[in-house]
C-alpha cells in the first residue's frame, strides 16, 4: 500500500481481508470511517439504531456466511450497549471482529466526555483485545485482530481505533 491516511488504510485492510459489511451504529469518533465508507462501493454499513442489535446482526451473518462478521461502535456507551451480545458471541464462538471509536489519544489525560478504558471493558468477553497506539500499528493490529478472530475455537476479538490514528497519515 502507498502512503495514505489510517481510515482509509482501515477500510482497504478490511477489504483485503474479504470483509464486504460492518454493522454499527456511529457516532462522532467514527466520522472519519464513516466518510470514507461513503466514498467506496466494496464495503456497505449496515446501520442500526442499536449496538446490540446491530452485533447480532453481525452474529448472524458470521454464523451463516462463514466469514467474520465486523462492528463498529462509538466510544464505551457504545461498547457497553454491545457486552451482553459480545458475551453470548464469546460462549457461542461466533468470530467477531468488534471495533468503537475512541477519543483522539491526546484527549484521554483529561478524561473527555464518552471516554473509558474501551480495552479492559472488552476483554473479559474477547479472545483479544487492543488499542492501535500508533497509525503505524493499524496493518498489524486489523490482520492480528482477524486471525485471532478466526483461529479455533473462534470467537470474538476488540480494537478500539483512536480518531488521532484514522486521521493521520501512515505508510503501510
């Protein structure tokens, strides 16, 4: 890949990963995927009004399809609307791949509004969870988050994508 910035590296890593559909329900950390979502043909959002509802959508679509089913939510409410799904996607191993936004990382020292420790909130649930620190990571991170997703027994993993790392530029 050439360089270009981390959302829009995300969506092109998603893709190459065969994923086709993320469902969620956004809000403003998300905004950067959301515009380049907007921009692209090859992956469709699937929006929900909910963050439960919308993860077992994606459940389900794992569950049939055979492929991981992706999620994308804002922040720990966000998150915290999905853990009851997330849990019955972790007993059942249902290979997830459940992303929320999360505030710029510059921010997080004062503790902004809808902020919490996304990582921790996900991982009693998840075989892995992980913050991308760095745009550098983002590669990495997406491909780790998949196969761990996907390696038997299969079930759930969580990344949780700061908006400083989707917006800036990085060569992958």
């Amino acid at each position: 890949m050439a360089e270009m910035s981390g959302k829009h590296a995300l969506a092109e890593l998603l893709r190459r990963e065969g994923v086709e559909y993320i469902f969620g329900n956004p809000g403003t950390t998300e905004l950067p995927l959301m515009d380049v979502l907007a921009q692209r043909d090859d992956l469709q959002y699937i929006l929900s009004l909910h963050e439960a509802v919308a993860l077992a959508m994606a459940a389900g679509y794992a569950e049939a399809s055979g492929k991981i089913g992706v999620t994308n939510f804002h922040v720990a409410p966000g998150l915290g609307n999905a853990l009851g799904v997330i849990y019955t996607a972790c007993m059942s191993r249902t290979p997830l791949l459940v992303t929320a936004g999360q505030q710029d990382r510059r921010m997080q020292l004062e503790e902004p509004l809808l902020w919490g420790d996304l990582v921790q909130m996900a991982r009693p649930y998840t075989k892995w969870s992980y913050e991308i620190p760095r745009p550098e990571d983002l590669s990495q991170a997406v491909r780790r988050a998949i196969k761990v997703a996907l390696t038997p027994p299969t079930g759930p993993v969580f990344l949780s994508l700061p908006m400083d790392v989707l917006e800036a530029s990085v060569d992958l």
